[in-house]
C-alpha cells in the first residue's frame, strides 16, 4: 500500500517537474526570440548533454562532437526567430547534429 502511495507520489512529482521545465523552457525560448542571450543560454545548457551524447554517436573523437555541439547551437541561435511557437526547443535539439554532417 505505502509503496503503491510512493510510486503514485513519485509520479505526480514528475509530471509537476516535466510541466514546470516545460513552463521555464517556453519563457526562455520567448526570451531568447527577443533576443536575451542569457535565455537562449540556459536553453542550451538544459539540451547539451542530450545534443553532445547524439554528437559523440557520430563523431570519432570528443573534440569534434564538441565541435558539432557548438556548431549546432549556433546554427539554432541563428534560425531562432524562425522557430515556430506552440513547439518545444529541447525535443528538436538531437536532430541538431545531424544537419551539420
């Protein structure tokens, strides 16, 4: 019983924490849109580990994944106005890499 509570608790804390991301990450796209760095900052750091993991699959060394990631973010950063609204940043982040190939 206490541990069917836990799981039921454990879950709901989740979804509370994947909304509220969900919350900072559309106020930092809209942020970074009107041109905050510090914004579009925090968007990437939130993605990189994802982005780097996709960019160290397809490269053979850490330095040229690294390279890839950074590429990418700037690619976003330049396409950013273009980014429509009602979609999420972090999702379309791992096919990043792979428009640089």
């Amino acid at each position: 019983m206490f541990e069917q509570s836990l799981a039921n608790h454990n879950a709901t804390e989740t979804e509370r924490t994947q909304r509220a991301m969900a919350r900072d990450e559309e106020g930092f796209l809209a942020a970074a849109k009107r041109g905050d760095s510090t914004a579009f900052e925090m968007l990437c750091k939130q993605s990189a580990s994802t982005v780097l993991h996709i960019a160290r699959r397809m490269m053979r060394s850490k330095e040229d994944a690294e390279d890839v990631v950074q590429e990418s973010f700037q690619m976003a950063f330049i396409h950013l106005k273009s980014f429509k609204g009602g979609s999420r940043f972090r999702p379309g982040c791992p096919a990043l890499p792979s428009t640089l190939r």
